[in-house]
C-alpha cells in the first residue's frame, strides 16, 4: 500500500474573499478539505478585501456559506479547526504599500504562499505588483486566476503579460472548472485505459460527436457581466472547449501537465477557422423570450430585472465544428449550450457508424449504431448502447437496441463526490499543474472564437428568440438536419 504523501503546508490568500465565488464556493470547498483530512495541520487561510474587520469577518463569511451550501450537517471539530486557520486583512488593492500588512500574516519559510484572485481582472496588475513590491513572494508561491481571462485575444494577452511580470508560468494555475470535473476527467480513463475505445475512436468508426451544456438558470442577477460576455465567451470558449480537446485529444505520453497541455493545444490549433465565409452555417445564436421551466412561468433576458431591453447578446450557441487531421477528418463535432432550457444537463454523445451490412433484416431494415452516452449532469456515468439478442426460441435471431448503463452514484457508492473547485484548490495547493490551462491554450482558443464573433459583428448577426424551457432556436435543428442528423434530446 501507497504511504499518504505529505505536501508542505499552503499560506492560501483568496484576494476578493467576502465576494461570491468565495462565500458561495471556495470556503466550502476549504472547509470539505479539511473535513476529508487533506489540509496540512499548518495550512491558513487569509481572506484579503475592501470591508473593515477582522478574522470573525471570514469566519462569519464561512459559516453562512455552511449554512446555505453544506448538504449534511457541520462536523463541530472539523469547524474549530476550521475556523482557526482564518485570519483577516481588511485592504485597497489600488494601493501599493497596503500589501506590506500580509508579511505579518505568510509565513515564507514555512509555508507556500498560494494567491486566489478572486477580484475582476482589471485588478490584476494592482494586485500582482502590490505582491511584488511587499515582498511576501518567493519562487514556490503561486498565483490562481480564473475566466474571464480576457475578452478576447487582446485582453487576454494583456492580462497574461501583467501576471507574466510578476509570475512564471510554473507558479500560475489558470482554473477552468470544468477540469475539475469527475466526468470530464473519466474522459481521460475511459479513452487511454480501455482497449475497446483507444481502438475505436476516429472517423473509421465515429460517425460524428455531440456536446450538449443545457441550464435551466437565467443570468442570476449577474448583468453587467453576462450581457458583455454572453454565451460563446461565457461557456465555449472555456468549458465547451475543454471538453472538446479531451475527447479530441490523441494520447498523451503521460498525465504530465506539459505532454497534456501539448496534445489540447494541437487540436486547438486544427479546429477548422469559422469566418463570413461559413458562419450562417456553422454557428445558431439564440436569446430566450418569456417562457415556462418545470411548469413555473419565467422572463425573457431582455425582461431580466436590470435588463439592457435592446440587448443582442446571446443566451444559446450552437455550432458544428471541424477538426481538420487525420484521426477527425470528416467527423463534425456539434456543441449547443444555452441559459434557460428545460432542465439542468450536460452530456457527450459519441455517435459511432452504421455497420455496413446488415443480417439482422427481420429486426431492423437499418441496424442502429452505437452510441456512448457520456452523462456530466445530472446522474454522472457512461452508457452504451449495443444491440443485444432478444432472448427465447425464435426462427431468427433478432436484436433489440439495451443499454450498458454505469451511474457513478451506484458504482462508487460509498465514495464522496469531489466538487470540481475542492480538486483544483488541491491541485494548486499540491503545485501540480495537469488541470490548469496554459497560456497558450487559452490564446489559441481566443484565436477561434474571435474570428466566429467578428463574422457575426461582420454579417450583423442577431440571435434568434427561443422560449425559455425549449432546447434553443429551430436553428439549431435545422443545423443538423442539413447533415441528416439530429440532437439526442
Ligand atoms: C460558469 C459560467 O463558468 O459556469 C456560468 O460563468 C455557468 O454562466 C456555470 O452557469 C456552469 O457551471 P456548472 O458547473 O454548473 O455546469
């Protein structure tokens, strides 16, 4: 049996600690951390923000976000220890010299010191010169930072050039969720640990691949941001593309960070461009109207409280991508996501071809073909659907289309489900890098999407309305059904 690896203790500063992603997230997922054990004893947490106060500030922050997110009951012990480990800087992260307070809370011999930048970008460069300038840095410290990364492939560059000042890319941890996911990372197993698909996963036998990313939430009370954003830059230029480089990817040497970072950032590089040539093809944008979720009656995004009633910005894309190599040559891969659809789930599908000949005749005039279900939400697992014979005395065999269905909540029963941000707060922690995102990756998918939404600002593109609990536009239908196919709904 393997020992339990220590790792040096952490200094965690979550710069932005009383914002949301903190009090709805983080500190939750600290606390699970903990709970499992997988906190060094020496580890502290010190929350940095703009509010006067003191530790009891961000040990209240935590305890309501217990309160409101903790599913089962607070452990007292694990709490006391908990709490302990919290201290509090009040601080402008404008001002330069208030970054000479943290020396008295980091411990530089001791402990990694790990920055969370959980504050808008725009103070990036305040808060990596203020860490510069105080000193508190040291080769081993890192620096966490999330999307947006950029709003583009400009911006982004200038935000990677102003952290690139301060930190190399060793010591930043680019966090895109979605990597932190049980199902996406399964990708990886599923694909380099069974024969039965490293075999069988190319354009011989994949007919084509099928991304789905439906909520049923609007925006949330998040306008000023969503509206900039919307649709393409919020989810596919990170979480839809990510997934995509997994299934896409060829196999990696190893898990190393550098041998993964390296095969995404190819298939990155091979994605076909979508320009003004293509785009009325290749990509649906939608905006949702007033329509009903699970019976209950809900706005359209122009009617939101707080709403731009002009806004053109978009709820739901869906797009048919190109990979333009040898292994996907000729295999479209079809990505939709959107806001208010009739129900929370996320899923792959990965179509194989009909067989070409078909002895089955009294069953079916068309044999189905395979298909792997990939479920992320809700109900995590893989299914596979084969074609079983009926069972009894017939005068031919026939066959009937089953499934081969694995749910991760019956299969690993007595293990806990790991929220996607309690791994990546390890994995930064822990200094390993395979779940983050490099810098070039994140360029080189700003590259695409960039030119998809210059051709929609070139050709004057407006998203097509869609009642909130539908699956999209008719668009996105009829997007697939040009190829002769349609979406598994
Ligand atoms: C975030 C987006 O990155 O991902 C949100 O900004 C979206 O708009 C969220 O709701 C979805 O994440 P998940 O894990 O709930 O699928």
């Amino acid at each position: 049996m393997q020992s339990k690896k220590t790792f040096k203790p952490c200094d965690l500063v979550i710069f932005g600690a009383l914002g949301d992603l903190s009090t709805r997230k983080l500190l939750l997922c600290l606390y699970q951390l903990d709970r499992a054990g997988l906190l060094e004893p020496d580890t502290k947490i010190i929350g940095v923000d703009q509010f006067e106060g003191a530790a009891e500030l961000l040990i209240d922050a935590a305890n309501t976000c217990l309160d409101n997110y903790l599913t089962g009951t607070k452990d007292t012990a694990v709490w006391q220890r908990f709490s302990a480990r919290m201290s509090y800087v009040q601080m402008d992260l404008t001002q330069p010299e208030a970054y000479q307070q943290l020396n008295q809370f980091v411990d530089k011999d001791k402990r990694v010191m790990i920055n969370y930048f959980s504050v808008p970008p725009f103070l990036f460069k305040n808060v990596c010169q203020g860490l510069q300038a105080s000193g508190v840095l040291t080769a081993a410290s890192r620096m966490v930072m999330e999307k947006p990364i950029g709003y583009d492939l400009a911006s982004s560059k200038e935000i990677n050039d102003e952290v690139a000042k301060v930190f190399t890319g060793e010591q930043v941890c680019r966090i895109d969720h979605y990597l932190g996911k049980e199902t996406v990372l399964n990708l990886l197993a599923l694909r380099f640990a069974n024969a039965l698909f490293i075999t069988n996963w190319d354009h011989n036998t994949i007919d084509h691949i099928q991304i789905t990313v439906a909520e049923d939430l609007g925006i949330e009370g998040r306008w000023g941001y969503y509206d900039q954003t919307g649709q393409m830059r919020d989810m596919v230029q990170n979480h839809l593309l990510q997934i995509l480089t997994f299934i896409a990817m060829e196999p990696p040497v190893s898990l190393d960070a550098e041998n993964i970072h390296y095969e995404k950032i190819k298939v990155l590089k091979d994605l076909r461009p979508i320009t003004t040539q293509n785009v009325r093809d290749k990509t649906v944008r939608g905006q949702y109207t007033a329509g009903n979720i699970k019976g209950k009656p809900v706005p359209g995004y122009t009617e939101e409280e707080g709403a731009n009633t002009e806004s053109k910005a978009e709820t739901f894309v869906a797009l048919r991508v190109d990979i333009d190599n040898w292994r996907w040559a000729g295999v479209p891969f079809y990505m939709r996501t959107g806001k208010r659809m009739p129900t929370k789930q996320s899923e792959i599908i990965i179509q194989f071809k009909q067989l070409p000949h078909n002895i089955f005749q009294d069953s079916f005039v068309e044999l189905p073909a395979n298909k792997l279900k990939i479920r992320l939400h809700p109900d995590q697992g893989v299914n596979v659907e084969i074609l079983n014979k009926i069972p009894g005395i017939d005068e031919h065999i026939k066959v009937q289309q089953t499934q081969l269905d694995l749910s991760f909540s019956e299969a690993f029963k007595d293990k806990h489900v790991v929220d996607a941000y309690e791994r990546l707060l390890l994995e930064a922690m822990r200094g390993h890098s395979t779940l983050f995102i490099s810098r070039e990756e994140i360029e080189q998918a700003w590259t695409w999407i960039d030119s998809i939404q210059n051709a929609w600002a070139e050709i004057q593109d407006t998203p097509k309305s869609y009642p909130a609990g539908s699956w999209g536009p008719d668009a996105a239908i009829t997007l697939l059904a040009r190829d002769g196919r349609v979406w598994e709904d």
